[in-house]
C-alpha cells in the first residue's frame, strides 16, 4: 500500500523538529521512512492524513504522551542477546574484570546504563555477564539502568519473554547464558528473576531530558551502552549526546558505541582503546593536580573562636562579646564552608566516590540538622550503596523537615518501590503528584539538575501507572 506523499517543504520542517525534539534523524533519503511512519502516527493521532499530522505537531509543543506514539511509530527495534560479539568479548575479558577487581577492595558496586535499550536484551545480556563474572554477586550493589524512548519496547523488556528470534546468535557466549531461562509455552523463553532484578527501566528522550542526574539515576556510572542508536541522530545532536554521555561517566569510565558509529572521535577527556574487533571510548581519569583537588574534604562548621593572651583568664561571670560584624562574617564564612561541602559531597557521588560523599553530607547535616537537602542527598547516596533501609531513614528525615519536598516524595517511591513495597511506593509517588500538579509545567523543581515539574509529573504518573498495572496483573 503506498501513502499520498508529503510535500517537501512539510517533510523538511518536520525533520527538523523530529530532529530538535526526539533526536531521530529523517535526512531527504529516508523520505519514505518518514511518510510510511507518519501514516501510522496520524491513524494512532485519529487524524485523516499524515500531512495533517504534520501540520498539527509542528503547530503546538508536544506532549510524553506524543512523543511516545512518535516514537513507536518512528523507530523500529533490532536486537537480541549478546549482539556483537567482539563487543561482548572485549566487555568481559578486559574492561568489568578491571572493574570489579578495583571495587573488590572497597566499594563493591557497578553502574551501567544501556541507553536506547531496544526491548531489552542488550541489559539482560550485561547483567549475565555479570552475573558469571562475579561469584558472590548477591553481596554486591549492582545497578543496570536501561533505557528508551519507546515505551512498547519498554513493556516488552519489563516483561522479559522472548521469541526464538532474539535468540538468532549462535555463540558459545550466548549458549552459555541458556542457565538464566526459562521455558515457556511457545517456544519462548523468560528471563529468570535472579536475573531481572539487576535491571531497571525507565523512559528516557536523549535528545531532550536532563542527564546526567542524580533525580533520574543518570550520574556515575561505570559503563554506558549507547549502540546502534547516534546513526539516526543530527552530527549535531549525536555530538550534545555524546558530550553529556561522557559527563554521566565516572573517571575511567567506558563509553561503547557501535563499530559503524564513526561519529565519536578521541576528544577531550575521552580515548579510543582498541580491542580486537571493537573500539571503547574511556574518559581520562584527569592529572594528578585534579585528583589531589577533587579529593579534598572542606574543613567546615568549625565553631567561631576569640582568642586571648596565653595566660589571661576570662572571668566565668563575663560573658565573651563579639561585634556584631564578626558575628555576620562568621555566620556567613560558615554557610559557606556548608554550602562548599554539600558541592562537595554532590561531587563525589557524582564522581562515584560514595564513602566520601557520604562523609561530606554527614558533616553537613551535623552542623545543620534542620536542612533538609543534604539528608536527601544522602539517601540518595545511600540508595546507590545498597543500604536501603538507612536510606528510606534520611528521606523519612528530609519529609520531617519539608513534607512539601517533592523529589524526596520520589526518591522514597521509587525506593519502595525496589525493595517491593508498592503500597508506600503509591503513597508517596501520589504525594509527589499532588504537590506538582498546582506547578507551573515548565518550573524547575530545586536539587533535580534541571528537571522541570510537567516533566517530573510525566513520570511520576507513568511510574504509578505501572505499580496499578502490576497490581492488576497479579490480582
């Protein structure tokens, strides 16, 4: 069945907006890929042609729930386990070896992000590596986010069964993994849960949301898959992509795109290393001046002193005056070095340096126990160390101090969430809702880098839409 086509100076404008919003690149030789897509988005729009689908999204800003049709009708998903072998291999005997035995001494934590994770077998295919790569992985704190634009793809990889097709790669890698399924009628198969519970995912535009974050678990991370997906952005998009990657990795972390991505090039605070058959990108881990400065603790909160002669005693009746002027230069020297340390402290997780962030908050919040941010900020922290139940404590801290703040409201539904508590998990992603609904759809809600609050109701409306539908499913 062929389209009506378009005209060009129709297809041209909406290019550019596809490209400005969703990141997705329609240059003038994939015109058919263009007007055979927006046929299928005007029929879902319920509108009677695809150049008056068109008209109409270039007239107004779109909504997630736009986008979202936009991109199942737009992107077309190509994947299945362990693709790119050479990739695989590179991963498991040179770069997590590295990285495990360098956490083994301290930390014992991983952060990879599959970005544009497809339906899902690229961060299943992780996170069975992992899984045989660490023996004691249970006492592990190991975090697979992944990632899309398309929320179909992303309902299929929640539910993690697979046809025969996403099984096509024949390796002995890939043979070895069968251990992690199970058979289901059908030919299918699912992905077991000692498996999934390594995963989590979540809807992310990576040409339009904020990233790297600490609201949406987007900073520090160890490893970021971002394959098969720059192909079908702008040279310029693909290049704020890349730049904003490279900021959501850790030093000495890996960037892995795919072999035929040429568009990434050794830049600054990035190197190529080549492996046999693949290439990765690794950020620097900096000079050592920098490291020496990024690991300084602020000396805060000291308490304001007057000295005297060695020798004079002061009268335990006379009280010590201090000017009124020391008293401000005091006061303010001391929220400095407050606000200098909570910077800190955001650094260093963002560094994923987590014992000395959390060390940075705890200092902060001894000198200011009615501050609720850096309770927050430590939970958070807390979260990504695997000490769940200290973390739901500071968020239950930060909501004494501020029951109106909304990303602790969020942060401790989504914690809930994890630890399988769905009822408080609707609780507090409702009292999230509620305080952002009477808000302005483009203000920016405070310690969420950005993040506007429509965005975050967006997401908060999506996250409880889908605790009511597992509810639904396992009534």
């Amino acid at each position: 069945m062929t389209h009506p086509t378009m005209p060009a100076q129709t297809l041209s404008k909406l290019s550019d907006w596809l490209a400005t919003r969703m990141g997705l690149n329609f240059p003038a030789e994939r015109k058919s890929d263009l007007e055979r897509g927006m046929a299928a988005a005007a029929s879902a729009f319920g509108m009677p042609s695809a150049e008056s689908c068109a008209h109409w999204l270039l007239s107004t800003p779109p909504t997630r729930a736009q986008i979202e049709i936009l991109a199942s009708c737009l992107t077309v998903g190509e994947t299945y386990f362990f693709r790119d072998e050479c990739c695989f291999m590179a991963l498991e005997t040179n770069v997590l070896p590295e990285l495990i035995h360098a956490r083994m001494k301290n930390e014992r934590r991983l952060r990879i992000w599959s970005a544009g994770c497809c339906t899902g077998e690229e961060p299943y295919s992780i996170a069975m590596l992992i899984d045989r790569l660490i023996p004691d992985a249970r006492d592990w704190n190991i975090a697979i986010l992944a990632t899309d634009i398309n929320p179909s793809f992303l309902r299929r990889a929640s539910e993690g069964v697979y046809a025969p097709w996403s099984f096509r790669n024949t390796s002995v890698r890939a043979a070895s993994m069968a251990g992690y399924f199970q058979h289901m009628p059908g030919s299918r198969r699912e992905i077991k849960p000692s498996i999934r519970k390594y995963v989590s995912f979540s809807y992310l535009n990576l040409a339009d949301d904020i990233y790297p974050s600490m609201a949406n678990n987007t900073n520090a991370m160890d490893v970021i898959f971002c394959r098969n997906v720059m192909q079908y952005f702008t040279a310029d998009q693909a290049e704020r992509v890349c730049r904003k990657l490279q900021d959501a990795l850790v030093d000495g972390g890996w960037l892995i795109v795919a072999p035929a991505e040429t568009w990434v090039q050794p830049r600054h605070g990035l190197k190529m290393v080549e492996f046999p058959g693949a290439i990765f990108y690794q950020k620097h881990r900096g000079d050592e001046a920098s490291l020496q400065s990024s690991r300084k603790i602020y000396r805060a909160f000291e308490s304001p002193s007057v000295t005297y002669p060695v020798g004079k005693k002061v009268p335990a009746s006379q009280p010590i005056k201090v000017p009124e002027t020391q008293k401000k230069a005091a006061s303010v020297s001391s929220e400095q070095a407050r606000q200098a340390s909570y910077h800190q402290a955001r650094s260093y997780a963002n560094e994923g340096k987590l014992t000395e962030a959390a060390a940075c908050c705890e200092a902060v919040i001894a000198a200011n126990k009615t501050d609720p941010i850096p309770q927050y900020l430590l939970a958070i922290i807390q979260q990504e160390q695997g000490r769940y139940e200290q973390a739901v404590q500071s968020l239950k801290r930060a909501l004494y101090l501020d029951h109106s703040f909304v990303l602790a409201h969020f942060a401790l539904g989504n914690l809930y969430s994890l630890m399988g508590r769905p009822r408080d998990a609707r609780r507090h992603f409702r009292n999230a809702l509620e305080l952002l609904l009477p808000l302005a759809k483009g203000e920016v809600i405070p310690e969420s880098d950005g993040l506007s609050a429509g965005r975050l109701a967006e997401i908060v409306t999506a996250l409880l839409e889908s605790l009511d539908g597992v509810a639904t499913a396992n009534a």
